[in-house]
C-alpha cells in the first residue's frame, strides 16, 4: 500500500529535524567517515601540533565551512580525543558553542567574557576545580572602569 502524503510529510519532517545543521552530531548521529577524509588526519594533525607546543606557547586556529559541513562535529570529535589524552598527556579541552549564550544580533565583549567565563568555570567543575570568584570580579571590574570611564575632551579643532 503506498505512503499517504500525511505520512510522507511526516516522514519528511523527522529527518530534517534529525539532521539539524546547526547542531553537532550526537554519538547516535555520528557516522567515522575518516577513511574517505584521509583516516582522522585533521584530529592526527592537531593533536602532533599541540604535542609540539612548550610551556607558554599557544595555537589559534580558524575552522570554517557551509553550514552542517561537520565543523562542529569534528570538534567534538577532536575534545574527546584530546579528554582521552594523546601523546602520554591529558588535556582539558573546552568547547564552547556561542549560540547557547549569546545573540548573534546583540553581543558586546562582556556578554562574550561572561560566557567563556562560565564555560570554562563548569568544565573545571566536573574535574572538581574551584574557581574563586574575588579573580574574575577584580578582572571585571578593571574592565568596567576602562570602558565605562568617562572621557572628557581637553581641546578640539
């Protein structure tokens, strides 16, 4: 007997809400296509860079592509990887996605300090480090009086 369209549409709306792209892939969801995108060579590359790296050096890197590319899911990839630990040392990677605390139309550098703030104070949580408030309110405050100060021009042309 031949689908409805009632139960097409149906059909329909459950896959492309299960392939939201704006959403990592869950373990469920994630399929190791890493054979056919070179055997996890971008996690490999990245975790024989960051092997490389001494005391008081620091990597920045830029991963971009269409949206539902798989960024996302590969980073989560990439931070169970580095939780596991590589190369005889553990690491404490925090992923963080923006969208969970901020909007997109309307963010200024305190809602983006608040929420690395809170990111990484709930990643030191579950590995039960505690952060003492005092620090990131004295930090905050300075950052307060540097934006917030008035400025009074002396002269002008």
């Amino acid at each position: 007997m031949p689908a409805t369209p009632d139960q097409l549409d149906n059909a329909l709306t459950f896959l492309y809400n299960a392939c939201h792209p704006q959403l990592p892939a869950t373990e469920e969801q994630y399929i190791d296509l890493s054979k056919v995108r070179g055997s996890g060579a971008f996690t490999k590359h990245y975790c024989r860079q960051l092997g490389k790296c001494g005391s008081g050096h620091y990597e920045c890197h830029l991963f971009t592509g269409h949206l539902g590319s798989g960024k996302s899911s590969e980073l989560c990839q990439l931070e169970r990887r580095l939780e596991e630990g590589t190369r005889g040392k553990q690491y404490l990677p925090i992923y963080m996605n923006a969208d969970d605390y901020l909007d997109r139309n309307d963010a200024d550098i305190f809602d983006i300090l608040f929420a690395v703030v809170a990111e990484v104070g709930a990643k030191f949580r579950k590995v039960q480090i505690e952060l003492q408030d005092s620090y990131f309110k004295a930090r905050l405050d300075e950052l307060k009086t540097i934006f917030w100060s008035e400025v009074e021009p002396q002269e002008a042309e």
